[in-house]
C-alpha cells in the first residue's frame, strides 16, 4: 500500500455544539479505533483531500499532538446534501493483527476476446482482501490477455500472497462479453461453414 502522512490535534470536546464548530472551522471530526483506547481528534479539510478523493488505499501514518501510529480509513460519512465530509473514522493497524481493506482491481493485457470481437467489462472495481498491512499491495492485477469470448474471471480463480480474498468464491470480476456484431459475425461464420459442407 501506499503510503500518506496526516496531522491530527486531539479533541477535547466531542459534543454536537463542539463538532459544528469544527466543521465551522474547515475541519472534519475523526475517531481512531483498535487502540488501547478511541482517540478523537480533527484533520483540516484540505489534508484529508487527496487521501478522500482517489480510487488508492493508503496506510495512513498518523501524528496526533505528538502520538504516532499506522492507521487505514474505515468509514467516511459524507453530507447528503453538499458531499462535505462529515465525519472519518481509522483503525490502528499494527505488524501482527490482519485488516480488511478495499483494493482497487486493475486489467492488463488485451483479451483475445476483444480481438475477437467482444467487449472486456471490469465488474468489480474493487476487493475486500485480508491481511497484514504491510503485505497488503497498492491493488489486485489481474492479467486477461488469455480470457477468450465469454469468458469470466471469478474470486476463486485469483490468489493473492498473504492475503484472503473475502468477496464470494463465484463472483465474477472481469469478463468478455458478446456484442452484438460478434453474435452476428458468429452466427455468419456457422451458416457458411454449413452451407460449405
């Protein structure tokens, strides 16, 4: 994973009327969990951007007043209304206990069923993997340039080291799909094959 350094100043008051006056204040509420003990504390809007708004999952170096630890993003709660952040939370993540994190899946290759004709459909844009932190990659490749007309990548056919996939077995993540115009090309190519004989 990759890696994103934030700064945090830790919260004394954690009632609505304080929580409004640090979203008044261009700030976002925080919670991190999995410690010893919850730790409250804010990050200003503008550092939490480039951690907010990407498909990437981070390992999270946090420094809050001085306490630093390894965290990733859990939950985010966003405004229904404006998209505003209203509140993240992040679990301590050490050497020894695994997390379940999101990984984005990445597609490389050119499919011989796209040369055939067909159409490549990523259908999971992301997994929830198992594992310790420090073995968890930046995402799931997965190469398709044998994956033929028709044909699908499920869960079960992917293995990560060191890490459990946790979506189901049968699931399908990427597959190449019939168009219209293959179908047809097909179908032309079995009637003349017939006709021929």
């Amino acid at each position: 994973m990759k890696s994103f350094n934030l700064q945090g100043k830790t919260r004394k008051e954690v009632g609505k009327k304080a929580t409004k006056a640090v979203r008044v204040a261009e700030n976002v509420p925080c919670v991190l969990y999995g410690g010893e003990k919850n730790v409250h504390f804010t990050a200003t809007e503008r550092d939490l951007h480039k951690l907010i708004y990407t498909p990437e999952v981070f390992v999270v170096h946090l420094n809050i007043d001085g306490f630093k630890t390894h965290s990733v993003m859990k939950e985010i709660q966003f405004h229904p209304v404006s998209d505003r952040v209203l509140h993240i939370d992040f679990l301590e993540v050490t050497a020894d206990k695994p997390v379940v994190v999101e990984l984005p899946v990445k597609l490389t290759g050119l499919a011989e069923g796209v040369r055939a004709g067909g159409k490549l459909s990523l259908e999971m844009r992301k997994l929830r993997v198992k594992g310790i932190y420090t073995k968890i990659p930046e995402n799931v490749t997965l190469d398709v340039t044998d994956l033929a007309l028709g044909k699908s990548i499920q869960v079960e056919k992917i293995s990560i080291p060191d890490l459990e996939i946790m979506n189901a077995k049968n699931a399908v993540v990427a597959q190449v799909k019939l168009t219209r115009a293959a179908r047809g090309a097909a179908a032309a190519a079995a009637s003349a094959e017939a006709k021929s004989e």
